[in-house]
C-alpha cells in the first residue's frame, strides 16, 4: 500500500463517508473488520459501526463537504 495514499485516522475526531457524506466520530481502531478497520458513531443517529477507513474522508480533504 502507498503511504502517501494513506491519511492518519485519530479517536474521537469527525469524519464523512466519501460516498454517503454521513458525518461520524471515530472511537476506536479495531481489527473486527480487518486491518485499518475503525469503530464510529453517526453524528445524526448515534448509531455505532464499524467501517473501512480508507471510506473516511477528513475536514481538510478536497472531498469534504459541509454537507
């Protein structure tokens, strides 16, 4: 995997789904769903998941929208 193609995720930061653009918090990185795989919350509903980061996408990130 290319470094420069990967972002550092940090706990407890707000994040978007690069497709949906649902807003989530981080909370833990977990293995569950394999490596990189990250437990979040959903900012609108509360509900807890757990994801891909590479499906994240961060506030300084071109794709980012206010939404």
């Amino acid at each position: 995997m290319n470094s420069e193609l990967t972002m550092k995720i940090e706990p407890e930061t707000e994040y978007r789904f690069k497709k949906s653009g649902n807003l989530v918090k981080t909370v833990e990185p977990t293995d569950y769903a394999g490596k990189g795989s990250w437990t979040v919350v959903r900012v609108d509903t509360g509900k807890e998941m757990v994801v891909r980061g590479v499906a994240l996408v961060a506030k300084d990130d071109p794709d980012w929208s206010e939404g």
